[in-house]
C-alpha cells in the first residue's frame, strides 16, 4: 500500500512539472514532504499484525524529513537567469536580429541581462519600426513589461524593455529572481 502511494505521488509531481512548470520549486519541495507523511501515516495506522514493532523513534523520522527538507530548499532554490530569447524571437520578417553573447557580468542582484539588436528595413523610420516591434511583442506574450516565470514560492520573471533610434531597435531581456530564501524561511 505505501509503495503504491509513493508511486502516486512521483506520478502526480510529474504530471504537474510537465502541466505547470513554472510550479517546479513547489512541486520538488511538496514531494519529499509527501513522501514523509505518507510514511508516517503507514507508520502509524498500517501496522502489522503479528511481530516486532519498528525500533526507530517517531521523532527521528520526522528529524529526518526536516533536515531533508531544508537541504532541498537550499540546494533548489533557484539562482539569476537568463531569459529564453524564443520569447521575442524570431523577429519579424525583414528585420535582422543579433543576439549579443552574454556572460556573468551580464548579472547583477538578482537579475540577468539579454540584449537583442534589431536592425530595422532599409528606410524604415523609427516610429514605425517600434509600432511593428511593439505588435510583436504582444503578439508572443508580452502584453505589459513584465510576466511571471515562477509560481508561488519562486517569484521569478521575465521583462522586456524595447528601445528604437536611428532605424535600429534594442530590445532587453531581464530575467529577475526574488530572494527566495529570504521571503520563505
């Protein structure tokens, strides 16, 4: 019976990191736990009937859970980002982007950086090349600055910033992340 649970359980966290991904610190972290109650649950209420009662103590088992806990907080909670750049691209037939390699100095408290040039149509004025970027941009998504990447303990998002001059436009991905450890623990 308790196999079966368990089971359940590592089906049901699949299920959910492959419907909700944006869920995965909470599923990684809901998952042990499970795992835990489910096992003192057995422990308590599923007990043979004929033999030697286990010699561990309760306390021990849930001593074990809580520094297992912890250790998978620590260890999960998700450090700065890098935004995907399939969230903006590809750009819009005739414009030409370059995505600029970016590496650590590109992060700083909590947030990394893409940045994405955007060289616009031979005599494009810039106006219009910001209405047409702009369009694009809500039609992948970015409906305001900024949407969430994360779910309810990880506070992650992504944000676009579009900036245009001189028939070239750059846009900027950030990919921000609260300080988990600071707001749950």
């Amino acid at each position: 019976m308790v196999a079966t649970v368990l089971t359940a359980i590592v089906a049901v966290a699949a299920l959910a990191l492959w419907l909700v991904p944006r869920a995965s610190l909470e599923v990684l972290l809901a998952v042990p736990v499970l795992g835990g109650l489910t096992l003192i649950a057995a422990r308590l209420f599923d007990r043979p009937a004929v033999g030697a009662r286990s010699a561990v103590p309760a306390f021990l088992v849930v001593g074990w859970l809580l520094v297992s806990l912890c250790a998978l907080l620590v260890v999960s909670v998700p450090g700065p980002y890098f935004p995907a750049t399939d969230t903006v691209l590809p750009a819009p037939d005739g414009l030409r982007a370059t995505v600029h390699p970016h590496s650590d100095a590109d992060c700083g408290s909590g947030t990394c950086q893409v940045t994405i040039e955007i060289t616009g149509r031979p005599g494009q004025a810039a106006a219009d090349l910001r209405s047409e970027l702009t369009r694009h941009l809500k039609a992948r998504g970015w409906g305001s600055g900024c949407r969430p990447t994360g779910w309810l303990l990880d506070g992650s998002t992504a944000c676009v910033e579009l900036s245009v001059s001189d028939g070239r436009a750059t846009i900027f991905l950030t990919g921000n992340r609260d300080n988990v450890r600071a707001t749950t623990l």
